[in-house]
C-alpha cells in the first residue's frame, strides 16, 4: 500500500531582508552599439527648428529592472518634449517604435483595455506598464528598506550615499500602491532618520557627544556634518599602520588591539590576525607573518635537500598484479643506523683512550729516588755477574 510522505517542518529562522525594487548600488552603464537605441534631434525650445539643437539616444526596452524602465521613462519624455509630440497618438506612435518584447505586448493590451487614445489614456496606460514591471508590493517594501534595512557602504563617501538615497527618495512617486492612495516620497524628516541610522556607529557616537540632534536639522545639515568627520578620519593605509604601532593587551590566549576606529565598527566586520589580533586585516593579509613564513619555507626545502636517502630493498612482495615489488622497513633502517652510529663512536672512543695514554706516558718524569734505585738495581746485578 502506498503512503503519502510526510511533509517536513518548515524551520523558523530569523527572517531574510527583503530585496527592494530599486537596489541602493547603481545599474551598470551598458556600452549601446548600432541597432540598440534609436537616436532622436531634439529643439531646446519645442516647435522652433531654429533654436539650439542636441541628440539623444534612447536604447530600446523589452525588459529589465524597474530602475531601467524609470530611466526609459525619463528619456522617452525628454524626447517627447523636444520633438514636440503634444497630441496622444503622435505618442501612442512614438512609444511603440521604443518598445520590445513583454513590454510591446502589454503596452498593445493595456491600450485595447484603456480604449481611446488621448494624452491622459495614454498617461493610464504608461502608468499599468509601469505596475506590470514593478514587482508585487514594490512601494510598500521599498519604504520598508529605507527605513530599517538601509546602511551606508564603507567604501562610499557620505555625498555619495546621501545623493544615492535621494534620487531613490524621489522615485516613489512612479510606483504603483495597493490602495486609491497616490505613491509619494519619504518627507524630509524621515529621511533623515533614516539616514542618521544608516551612518557608522561611530559618527552617531560622535554626533552624541557633540549635541548634534539629527531631528533638528535637514539632509543637507546632516551631510555637512558627516563630511568634517570623514575628513578626521586617517585614510586606510594610515589607519593600517597606526593600528599596528599601538601595544596590545593580553586577555587569556588572544591578543587583542584595542583602537578608538575598530570599535566603531560592527563586531561582525573586524577582522583577526594570530599576530596582532583583531586588527583591520586577517592572517592571510598580514605583512608581518608573510616573510617569516616563506623564511620558514627556504629552511625546510634546505633541509629536505640535505637530507640524505635511506637505503632501500630491505625486502620483497607480490603486487596484485603478480609483479615482484621491492619494499623498506622503517624500523630497519633506523636499527640498522643505530648500529652503525654506534661502533663508530666506540671505536673513534677507542682510539682518543690510547692517544690520551701515550701522551701521558711520554709527559712524565721520573724522581730521584727511583733514578737511585734504578742504579742499585744495575749495580747490584753487575756484582752477582761477577
């Protein structure tokens, strides 16, 4: 009898972040080649052909993210103004030849669904494509990640950040809400708390300590104020180097370095060196340990070299191949040295003893006394001759 398996308990973790529509890095810049954009003469001032001209490029869209499609939006109403197309099918038609793909096709469906085409029908229809390349609940997650999930980028300046997060701020506007409600930007005074929680700890620290109250002051009051603490704070190799100069302090095992910039930081982006301890780089980026470990290395390959080869063929066996196969025991070899070794240096013992013993024999003198009775005993065995 078959059996249903049984479903496995969804684990509960701690929720993921969510991934806003507009992300805060930048679209790369794509390079456009011939029969990728179609290019447009546009008059500053719009139904005069004698006024200053320029070009512009507009790539077309089939699909892409919706910042892309934003900034589709923008080039196809400055193209619009500069040829001065007013009326709604001279831009039914001109949107059309832009569009590709998806967005062609929807484009045509909403048409259909809208009906005439006028200039505000064709602004209802722009405005449920744009609802059709959002992803469901945009504007709602949007805001969300602006408020609590949003945090400035080490390797960004604070101009760059602010300006970033402002331009996000004023795309609100185009996105589509759940409700009769119009889609509007964070007012000023939310976008500033949203910015002071996003800076590094320490600049929060600092602006703390200083009296500086963020709801008192605009975006602008607050970015002048983070820029003079970026120019306090020494540059990455500085900081490097100041952080290897300080002394350490040993709790226990670890040695850890205590610096007023890491603690700054989130415990999660400090970094530990079995030399300096926690540090602004790892073990493997340490300049200190890399000449001592390849010094270490040239001695053990000095070492292997010299070393001289054990003997081998201490035996035989047979291989599963039925090939006879010579093999060397360990043991015997390290037995066989040390009988070697060891009469060596009982014989070259042997030979300093009877070297001590001649140069002995050969320093002493003898006394008077046996000198006398060495004599007598010559003498006395002359008489006996006798």
């Amino acid at each position: 009898m078959l059996t249903a398996p049984i479903p496995k308990k969804k684990s509960v973790g701690t929720p993921t972040l969510i991934v806003p529509a507009i992300a805060l890095s930048r679209p790369e810049k794509k390079v456009l080649t011939k029969g990728q954009y179609v290019e447009y003469k546009c008059f500053s001032s719009p139904g005069d052909t004698d006024s200053p001209a320029y070009n512009i490029q507009i790539p077309y869209f089939g699909s892409g993210t919706p910042e892309e499609w934003l900034m589709f939006l923008d080039n196809l109403d400055k193209a619009l103004v500069g040829q001065h197309i007013t009326d709604g099918p001279g831009r039914y038609e001109f949107t059309e030849r832009l569009l590709k793909g998806d967005a062609l096709a929807t484009f045509r469906l909403k048409t259909l669904e809208v009906g005439t085409r006028t200039v505000d029908h064709f602004n209802e229809v722009m405005a449920r494509l744009t609802e059709h390349i959002f992803p469901v609940h945009a504007y709602r997650e949007q805001k969300r990640f602006l408020r609590r999930f949003l945090k400035k980028p080490k390797d960004w300046t604070a101009r760059e950040f602010v300006t970033r997060v402002q331009e996000i701020n004023s795309y609100l506007v185009f996105f589509r809400t759940e409700t009769q409600e119009a889609a509007a930007s964070l007012p000023e005074d939310e976008l500033v708390e949203a910015l002071y929680h996003a800076m590094p700890n320490f600049w929060r620290n600092t602006m703390v300590l200083q009296g500086f109250n963020y709801a008192n002051h605009t975006c602008i009051e607050l970015l002048q104020f983070c820029e003079r603490l970026e120019t306090l704070e020494p540059p990455a190799e500085k900081k490097k180097k100041s952080n290897d100069s300080k002394p350490t302090t040993s709790s226990g095992n670890k040695r850890k370095r205590v610096s007023l910039l890491d603690s700054s930081d989130d415990e999660g982006n400090r970094k530990y060196c079995l030399l300096h301890g926690y540090c602004a780089h790892t073990t493997n980026e340490c300049d200190d340990l890399k000449p001592m470990v390849s010094e270490l290395k040239k001695k053990k390959a000095a070492a292997k070299t010299k070393r001289p080869r054990s003997v081998r063929m201490t035996g035989s066996y047979t291989s599963s191949s039925g090939k006879k196969k010579n093999y060397v025991h360990k043991d015997e070899v390290n037995s066989l040295v040390e009988k070697k070794m060891k009469k060596f240096l009982k014989k070259k013992k042997e030979k300093k003893n009877e070297v001590h013993q001649m140069e002995q024999f050969a320093n002493t003198n003898l006394s008077e006394n046996e000198d006398e009775k060495f004599v007598s005993s010559d003498s006395s065995s002359d008489s006996d001759s006798s």
